[in-house]
C-alpha cells in the first residue's frame, strides 16, 4: 500500500527584460527594447518538474495495478497487470532522474524506492529507502515503504521493527503496513517457501499488536477528537 502521493511546489520563473532609459542615447541597431531569454532552470527546479512528471505516472501505475487485482478474467488481469508495471518503471526513471539533478531530494529516492519495490527489485527499493532516510531521518512514509520491501523478501523481524517505529510516530501509517501484515500471513499460508511455524507466529504477533493498536486508539489525537463527537 501507498500513502498520498505528494507533488512538489515549483516557483515561477520570471523572463528578465532590460529597457533603455530615458535621455539622449541613440536607440541600438535593431530598434525596440533588448530581450535578454529567460535563464534556464536551475537543477533543483528540473527534478521537481521531473518528481511531479513521476508522480503522475506512478498514479496511474497505482491505479492499473488496482484494476488489475479486481479482474476476474486472466488475460484481462494480465493485461492491466503488464500495464501498470510498465507505468511503473516510468515513473522509476522520472524519479531517478530527480535523484541525479538533485541528489538531496529524498522524496525522489522514497519514491524510486516504492517503483523499484513495485517492480520487485526489493533490494534496490532498500538501498533507495535508505537513501531517503539518511537525508531526512525519521522519514515516515520510507519507513512504511520499507516494512512493506522486508514482507516481500520474508524479513519478519525488520518487518516488526518499522512497525514499531510507526506506532510510536505516526499510527496511521503503522495501521497500513499492519493491514499488509495481514495480507502477507494469507498469501503465504499454504504457500512454499516459509516455514507455517514462523507463519504462525507471525500471526499471532499481528493480532496482538492490532488488539493494542484498537485499545489504544482513544489515545491518539484522531481518536481523541473522534472521542469528543
């Protein structure tokens, strides 16, 4: 899952013109005013256009993907399934583009990040995580984004981890990834590749921290304004 994607302001550049004062001069051949071009963008504002273009396109990836998980019909799935991961590597090049014309940009890199997880190149998307994180720590959208890259690669306890740190910071997002929590204990149950043991346990982890997170939920400020209605 993703939370709202976030576009980026970009300040308006102005042309600068230059006019000949009053008083005497002879007017330059030519005639009129002299027109100076407008400076080109500097790099900072390329990667925001560049981020803006990629968030776009992961929208529609995002929403592809959507369509493609409601299909019934096989071929139709397939279809809307080679569309979306073909939106998403877009957006990865328009988001890695930002990277190298403004490499501080860390929302570019949670967001090279979440197409590279997309793809399924989960260790790339952790690097891109970490990325982020060491230019804005505490980031908590790429902390979210990373539990859910440990699911994919079976990382439970880096998974229990990020989740700890959301609950502690940001229980919106944390309630998110436990949902994907959720929804990996019942893809891989019956499935190869994991023990049903560490499936259970798993489990049994999961419901616990929901029936904190849903007794707890008076404490928060959402909840506490819920509360006051």
């Amino acid at each position: 899952m993703k939370s709202s994607t976030q576009f980026l302001a970009i300040p308006l550049l102005l042309a600068t013109w230059s006019a000949f004062g009053a008083g005497g001069g002879s007017m330059p051949s030519g005639g009129g005013s002299e027109f100076r071009p407008k400076e080109p963008p500097r790099p900072e504002e390329q990667a925001r256009t560049t981020y803006n273009a990629g968030v776009r396109a992961l929208e529609k990836a995002d929403e592809l993907s959507a369509d493609a998980t409601r299909q019934a019909d096989p071929r139709k799935q397939q279809k809307a399934g080679d569309k979306a991961r073909n939106g998403y590597a877009s957006a990865l090049k328009k988001f890695t583009r930002a990277t190298e014309l403004h490499p501080v940009m860390h929302e570019a890199w949670n967001y090279v990040g979440y197409t590279q997880r997309k793809l399924g190149n989960y260790d790339a998307a952790l690097a891109a995580y970490e990325r982020a994180l060491t230019l804005k720590p505490g980031y908590a959208e790429a902390i979210e984004y990373r539990g859910h890259a440990y699911l994919g690669l079976n990382r439970l306890v880096e998974a229990k981890e990020a989740y700890l740190t959301l609950y502690s910071g940001n229980r919106a997002l944390a309630d998110k990834l436990l949902v994907a929590m959720r929804e990996w204990i019942g893809a891989r149950r019956g499935a190869a590749g994991v023990d049903p043991v560490v499936i259970d346990a798993f489990a049994s982890w999961v419901d616990e921290r929901g029936t904190i997170a849903r007794q707890t939920a008076g404490l928060t400020r959402a909840g506490a304004r819920a509360g006051w209605r």
